[in-house]
C-alpha cells in the first residue's frame, strides 16, 4: 500500500518549506513519491517553491480550489484516485491553512482508497512566532488541525529563546486551545520538535516519517467553507520593490479592506527575477526565487476588493493588471 503523510498548519505557519526539506529525504532514501498541493483557487503560488523537486522519482500534482466542500471533496478523491494506481511508495499531501481535517480520513476510507493507501503521519508545523491569542476562527482551525498529529513540529524559531521556555509557552497556547474545542489531548513535551530545520537529519526525517497520528474527536466550531470565504486574485501586478513591503502591510492592516488573513504570490523584482510574498499578521516573508507569476491572492472576511484594487492601481506600472 502507498503511505500517505498530511502536513498541517494555519496559514503562513511554513508548511510548504517543510515539505520541501520531507519530500528530498524520501528522494534521497530512493522513494517514488509524490507531492499533492491543495490550495486557494487556479493559481498556487506555493509550487513555484516545490518545483526543483521534480525528477523521475517525484511529481507535483496541484487540487484547484473553488466550489463547495462536497466539490472539493471529489476533486480530492479523483486525484488520489489517479496517484494510487501509479503504486507510489508515499504521497504527501499539504492541504490549505483553512483545512476540514475530516476531509482527509473521510476521503481515505472510502472504497477504493482505503485498498490503496495506508495513513503514515500527520505532521503539525507550529509557528513560534504566531500571537499568543488568536482570532476565535483561527483558534479552532489550530487546534482541530494540530489534534491528530503524531508529531508537532516548531517553525521559525528563535534562537535566544530558551527551549524549555519556548516548549512550555506553545504547548500552553496548543493545549488551551484543544480544550476550548472539547479535545480530551494534551500535548507534552515529548510531542513537540523544537530542533533548528537546518539541522534535522536523517533520523529525525526517519522520525518524522515514522509519527503516526491519532484519532481524536472535538466540537465543530466553524464551517470551514466560511472562514475561507472570499479569495481575490490581482494579476500581472508590478509594483517598484521597494515600495513592496509598504504596499502588502497596508493592505494587510488597514481596517477599510476587511479582515485580512492571508496575502501570498509573487511579485517581479529589478533583476528581473521574482519575490515570493507569504505575509499574515504576525509577519511578512519576502523570499527571492527565479520564476513565478506576477500576481498577489488576498484572503480574508468581508474583504473589500474594489478599496484594494483601487489601492494597488495607485502603485501599480503593468499595464496588463488585472483584478479577479
């Protein structure tokens, strides 16, 4: 049977650099896999960072966004659907920030998915950085998507914070969480990696590989389809670089255009390369990469999509611009 590894966490929390570093560890080890992107409409921003790990033994596979649960739930079917008859040794499957973990145990049960593949380990990537109280939305969606993972594993960690001190202080925020979604887990210490990623080896990869989840039961507090509830999408945008950062933090901030959860894309630098944009509240990762599309994807509630698009027009050069 094909194992199948689901990587969680709420937006921006690093999923797809994880994955990355996951996905070459199953290469090296001489594994034919694959990587299964599900994420916010047509454009997926986050594979122009999983590109290079395309070979003989790895492919890329991408689920569209858009529609309702139910759609999104065939889509996902039909796709592993696809990747189980090609007998890969694992799949790896890194869902949106705003994910229904049903989706995947359902899905996985049903006939003939639960002849082809065997569940291997959910991974939780837990951001050190994230607010010690979050929305009440995204409260829930870091709970129910940390509740059944075999390991937790810390993102952006800083390193004059004590491990002790940084152990007890996410693993307080995590458990108090669970609680207020009637989760009877509680996680220890035991259950959390806080190790520096440059310095995972194969063991730890081994680890990691090896987590396992578990089956945990919790209240529904939001329907997922109403948290992501409005994505827009503003195309062939050029904005000057270093009026980048000033752009994305006002959209982000500013009050008149919604409540903003999410901006992500890609935007064209002076040399002629691209800068790949992963900005939330807590913090905005501007990333060089070679290749990418010229477009920025706000995700938010009650987002005010002519107030941005006719922010964007003031810095905007590309007369091909475009709003969606």
């Amino acid at each position: 049977m094909t194992k199948i590894d689901l990587i969680t966490g709420i937006l921006g929390s690093g999923k797809t650099t994880f994955l990355h570093g996951y996905a070459e560890y199953f290469i090296r080890q001489g594994q034919k896999i694959a990587v299964l992107e599900n994420d916010f409409g047509a454009v997926n921003v986050d594979m122009m960072m999983l590109q290079d790990l395309k070979c003989d033994q790895c492919q890329l596979e991408m689920i569209a966004g858009g529609g309702d649960r139910d759609c999104h739930k065939r889509r996902f079917k039909t796709q592993l659907i696809s990747l189980g008859m090609q007998h890969l040794d694992r799949v790896i499957v890194e869902p949106s920030g705003i994910f229904d973990m049903d989706e995947f145990f359902d899905t996985l049960y049903e006939s003939p998915l639960d002849r082809w593949f065997q569940i291997g380990s959910v991974l939780t990537i837990v951001d050190s950085e994230m607010k010690n109280l979050l929305s009440s939305q995204m409260e829930y969606l870091l709970a129910s998507e940390a509740a059944c993972a075999g390991k937790l594993i810390l993102s952006k960690r800083n390193p004059e914070e004590s491990e002790a001190g940084i152990s007890e202080r996410i693993l307080k925020h995590i458990n108090r969480a669970l609680t207020g979604i009637q989760c009877p887990r509680q996680f220890t210490e035991k259950d959390l990696i806080t190790k520096s990623w440059k310095d995972f080896s194969e063991e730890d990869f081994s680890l990691f590989a090896s987590a396992g989840y578990r089956s945990e039961r919790y209240v529904k507090q939001f329907d997922t389809d109403a948290v992501e509830s409005e994505v827009h999408y503003f195309m062939h945008v050029n904005i000057p670089e270093e009026q980048i950062p000033e752009v994305i933090d006002s959209i982000l901030n500013h009050p008149e255009y919604g409540t903003i959860f999410r901006i992500k894309g890609a935007l064209p630098k002076k040399d002629g390369k691209m800068l790949k944009i992963n900005a939330v509240h807590e913090k905005t990762e501007l990333t060089p990469v070679m290749t990418g599309q010229a477009v920025l994807i706000v995700i938010g509630d009650q987002v005010n999509y002519a107030g941005i698009d006719s922010f964007l027009r003031k810095y905007n050069t590309n007369p091909a611009y475009v709003s969606i």
